[in-house]
C-alpha cells in the first residue's frame, strides 16, 4: 500500500534513508594549482608552481626590492616602517609571497603563521595606505618580466590582501 509520509523523500519503507552531509572544501592558504603528478604520454610530472613559472626566488626578490625602493620614497609608507634600516621587512615580505606562491616554507619556519591581520594590526591602514601600497606594487609588478596571465593572478592576489589589511577607513 503506497504511504504519502513524506519522510521518507523518494526513498521506500524498507530502504533505510542515508545520511547527507555537508562536505567542506580544504582551507585555501595559496593559489590554486594541482596537486596531482601529471600524466602525459607516459611521463609523470609535477604540476609546475606559480613560483616555478614566474622564474622562482630571483622574481620574488627583484619584485620585492623595487617595492621597497617604492616604498622608501612614499611619504605616507615610510613612516609605518620602524627604524631606517627595510631590510627585514624586504626580507619577511619575500619569503612571505615566495611561500604563498609555491616556493620553499621558509617564511613558517622562521616565523610561524603568516597571521597578516595580526601583524599588520598595529598599524593604521585605511584607503590612502592601501592605495599607496598598490601603487609602489604595481610599480614593482609590472616591472618584473611576467607574462599578462601571471602578472593578472599575481595582481589580483595583491589586491585582494591590500584590502583585507585594512583596519581604518578615514
């Protein structure tokens, strides 16, 4: 005799009801790429890395650098750096991007979490800093000898972070 009990959605009487669940995606600390050795006409190879395609350390450190010769002239940057000496914040902003984008972990090791709302807390960052560090990155980025595709995806990361990092909007 058919039921009409809704509760059971499809499924019969005898046919006990699965459980859905939600399946969550992995928390995404990096660009997407694959994560899968590539088969290709019987070879296996490694998906190449963003850092591995823009030209690995040499790239972070020459994009870095001419942020930093940006920043040392900006009036309104150069004061949020303590101390005359931006060699250490060169440094933790290269091993930094060099771990987001695939390269080695040296960023973790020496520092932990990259926590960047923490870190950058202290600091007032409202619209005119944020637009004042895309401008000296965009300086360094289009500089840096990228194809459009990954000077895009690079950009767009850079965005995205400047304006997470903000705290003040005056």
């Amino acid at each position: 005799m058919p039921t009409s009990n809704r509760r059971w959605r499809g499924c019969s009487p005898r046919t006990p009801r699965t459980r859905r669940t939600k399946v969550r995606e992995p928390r995404h600390h990096g660009p997407l790429r694959a994560t899968r050795p590539v088969r290709h006409n019987g070879k296996v190879s490694s998906p190449e890395s963003f850092y591995d395609a823009v030209g690995g350390e040499e790239t972070f450190r020459r994009i870095v650098a001419r942020f930093y010769q940006e920043v040392a002239k900006d009036e309104l940057l150069r004061p949020l750096y303590p101390g005359e000496d931006l060699g250490p914040a060169e440094e933790h902003l290269r091993l930094f991007l060099m771990q987001y984008w695939g390269g080695p972990h040296t960023y973790s090791q020496q520092r932990g979490h990259p926590r960047l709302r923490m870190r950058h807390a202290p600091f007032k960052i409202g619209p005119m800093e944020r637009d004042a560090w895309l401008r000296c990155m965009r300086i360094a980025v289009d500089e840096a000898d990228l194809d459009e595709a990954r000077r895009d995806e690079l950009w767009q990361y850079l965005e995205m972070a400047a304006h997470s990092l903000m705290n003040s909007w005056e």
